[in-house]
C-alpha cells in the first residue's frame, strides 16, 4: 500500500469518527414544513457538515484507488454496484412513499407530487434512465483503456508505433498491459534497429543502387533469379606498377598497399554517382546510370591516385589504367539458395580488359569507346582524342578515344593544340598510308616527346614501311 493511501485511509477513519459524533446536531438542523425544507445553521451542525463532506471525500478518493488496483471485470462491477444498490433504493422509496409516515416521507409525496400510482410509474422510468445513462457512462469510462490498447495494438500490426511510452490509464490491470506493449515495441524497434544494421553492413557487400536497379528496397528482398536489362556505363579501373612492390612487402603489407588505393577510388565513384559492382584484386568494376559522370568519376580518380604518389614516398608509384564502355547490362542475382551473389553480366567486362590492354600498351590512363562518346549530352565539354580500332569479332571493330584531362595542364594544352595532327595519324595508319602516319606522329612527339601512344604508332608505322620496302 502506497504512503498516500494510508494517510487518506486514516484521514477517512478521523473523519468517520467524528462524522457519527457530530451526526446528531446535522440531523436535528434538519427542519420541514409542509412542502419546505430548510437548514438550521449553528456552530456543531456546521463542523458536522465539513467532516461529513470531508469523509465523503475521503472516501471516494479510497474507493476511487480501490477500484483501480481491479481487474477489469471486478472494476466494473464494484463501481456500478453503488450506482445500482442506490437505484434499487429511490425505486423503493418511489414505490412505498405514499405509505410511509412520517415528516420526510410527507416531504416527498407533497414535493415529488406521488399522488396517484401513475406518479410513481413516471417516477420510477425517469429514475431508471438516469440509472442507465449513468451506468452507460460508467461503462464507457472503464472501457476507454480497452479502445487504446486496440489503437497500439493495431499500430504495432502495421509498424507504425514510435513512442517511447504508452498511456493508457485506468486500472492495475491496464498498467501491466502497458507495461507488456512497451516491452513488445521496444523489442520491435530493436529488432528494426538491427535489421537496419544488417541492412547498412549489406550494403557494404550489395550497393544501395544496385538494389535501386533491381526495384528492391533491402537485401532481404534478392531472389535468385532476379534480374533486370538498363542501359549503362561500365568503369574498369585497374592499378598497376605493383609487381615492383610485391617483393619488397609482405602477403599482409601487400593487401593494405592495394587497399590504401582502393580506398581512395571507391569514395569516388560513390561521389560521382556510381557504385561498385566487384572488387578484382588491384582494381573495380563499377557502374554509373550517365557517361559523363563515369569520365567526371575517371579524371578525379586519375588526379587523386596522383596527389597520393607525391605523399607516398616510402612505396613505388602505381599508375592506373581506367576503360569505359556504355551499353546494355543486365543486373541480376547468380548463384544457389544457399549462396547469392548480385552482379551484372554483361560482354562489357571482356571488353574492357581489350581495352584496358590497348591502354596499357599506348599509355592511355583512361580510354572509352564510341558508345559512350556517343551518350554524352551535348553541353558536356571535355578533351578527348581518337586512338584507333579494336577488333571485338572476325568483322566486328569498335573505335576507341583517349580522355585527355588526366593529363598536367600543360601537356593536356599540347596535346588537344595537337589532336588533328594526331588523329590524321591514326587515320593514315588505319589506311595504310605509314609514310603520312609516321610524318604526323613524328610532329607530336616534337613537342610532346612523353607522348606514348604517338611513340608506339610511329614506331608500328616504321616497321610497317620496312615490310612494305622487303
């Protein structure tokens, strides 16, 4: 039992007490005549009415108290129950006040008018309405915890619910219902917690934006099977110059050189609106929805890996080798039940490593076919150069271009001052004509001497020219 609750139990007991001592002057202040009633106030009867007052205050606050400790059931029954005993009483006053004696029940026949039986029947259903409507009150009182938990519950149902607490009230009983839904949201959230987590360390795995493309909100979702065709543009860079660094470090210094790098190329192709498909060892696969961010994307990977070299004096520089190709992909979930693995299939991989290859051997850090030149919008600006064909079939070639903007300032001015001189080149070399090839590549390296893909077709079209002559 609760402190309060026993200072107002022996409050109600006090005033109890003294509420029966004092009844004897309340009563006698009691006056009637004929059809009036009046009170006569001195000093006793007045301090008999507070105590009264008092205790019934005290009393109902008790009983109030009383209630809510109940179940249910038993709270409904115990606050009608006075309701009920004092309605059984007013229709036995009604029903015998024209033969009862006495000043009071003279009071009552003469106020009420019970004159006639009719009287007393109109009597009686006024009091038994009053009786329903406030036992229908009653009932709706006690029952309003009934109509919350049913709102919680159903929010609960549809994962809607983020308070913290719930109120519903009333009764001892409510409150461990309360109790108990608190813990199942609580338990819920947690839950939700958790599978976010799961979700957000999946994603590490399975990129947000492939699950976009697949129509999928979590990971959960992936079926196998699963798949979808989108037009996009792939990006295949890889990191080379390693095989010097290889000795020199350990199996573990060896991962965290690599991974020092891909650490730097996988931030940016999130920045530029890509995300990575699969990691190749010292290199990425990743996917951009436009070109012009996949060639935004390579130029800062590019001056990035750059900025690191100069910072990273202790280990070899590595150069990069970045293709991109545009066209049709199909995104898709491979594998078995037991073991799923999201991942585009496309030719555009095996293309990409040809690619990557002629990149390799001309010096190009970033090249990208025609299809992608083809998808850029029309205001997106950028140096580039035509570098030759690459055979995809036995009748089937591809032209490809260089992105210049890798380049230092300076020698990406010299070469875009330079790039007719060199695609004419490209173009005699494709013809046939190596004299005209070899005079244009001759004039870009007079004043690019780095320029290796110029070197390499100058070098093709000299040996070219001693066949012919043999």
């Amino acid at each position: 039992m609760r402190l309060s609750t026993k200072i107002f139990s022996a409050l109600f007991i006090v005033t109890m007490i003294a509420g029966i001592v004092l009844s004897k002057w309340v009563i006698e202040g009691i006056n009637f005549s004929g059809t009036k009633f009046f009170y006569v106030f001195n000093a006793y009867n007045i301090a008999g009415l507070v105590v009264i007052a008092l205790n019934t205050l005290f009393g109902v606050i008790l009983y109030a108290r009383f209630l809510r400790s109940l179940k249910l059931s038993r709270a409904i029954f115990f606050s009608t129950f006075p309701v009920t005993l004092f309605y059984a009483v007013a229709l036995f006053l009604i029903a015998s006040a024209r033969t009862l004696d006495g000043e009071v029940a003279a009071f009552f026949r003469n106020v009420l008018k019970i004159n006639s039986t009719f009287n007393a029947l109109l009597w009686c259903v006024l009091v038994t309405l009053v009786y329903l409507l406030v036992v229908f009150l009653i009932y709706a009182y006690m029952c309003r915890p009934v109509q919350r938990v049913e709102k919680i519950a159903l929010r609960l149902s549809d994962g809607r619910v983020r308070e913290e607490n719930f109120d519903i009230g009333n009764s001892k009983q409510f409150k461990n219902i309360e109790s108990s839904l608190e813990k199942i949201n609580y338990n819920y959230k947690e839950k939700e917690n958790l599978a976010k987590l799961a979700d957000l360390e999946a994603q590490k795995f399975i990129p947000k934006e492939f699950l976009n493309f697949l129509g999928k909100n979590s990971v959960a979702e992936l079926e196998l099977g699963n798949q979808v065709q989108k037009h996009a543009t792939t990006l295949l860079c890889s990191i080379t110059g390693q095989s010097k660094t290889n000795f020199a470090l350990s199996l573990e210094e060896n991962f965290n050189f690599i991974n020092s790098y891909l650490n730097i190329v996988s931030p940016i192709i999130r920045k530029h609106g890509g995300f990575v498909d699969k990691y190749l060892g010292d290199g990425v696969l990743a996917v951009f929805p436009r070109p012009e961010n996949a060639l935004e994307c390579s130029t800062a990977i590019c001056r990035a890996i750059e900025i690191k070299n100069r910072g990273q004096r202790s280990f070899p520089n590595v150069d990069e080798r970045i293709s991109i190709h545009t066209g049709e992909v199909i995104f898709g979930v491979v594998g078995e039940e037991d073991r799923k693995s999201p991942t585009i299939v496309s030719e555009n991989a095996s293309l990409l490593s040809k690619m990557t290859e002629i990149g390799s051997l001309i010096g190009g850090k970033v090249i990208f076919s025609k299809q992608t030149l083809n998808d850029l919008p029309t205001k997106f600006q950028f140096a580039y150069r035509y570098i030759g064909l690459v055979s995809l079939g036995a009748n089937e070639k591809m032209s490809l271009f260089e992105s210049l903007e890798s380049y230092p300032r300076k020698k990406r001015e010299r070469l875009i001052h330079l790039k007719r001189s060199f695609e004419d080149g490209v173009r005699a070399y494709n013809d046939g004509n190596f004299v005209r090839a070899r005079a244009n590549f001759k004039e870009v390296l007079k004043y690019v001497s780095d320029d290796k893909a110029s070197y390499v077709y100058f070098n093709k079209a000299c040996d070219k020219m001693e066949e012919d002559i043999s």
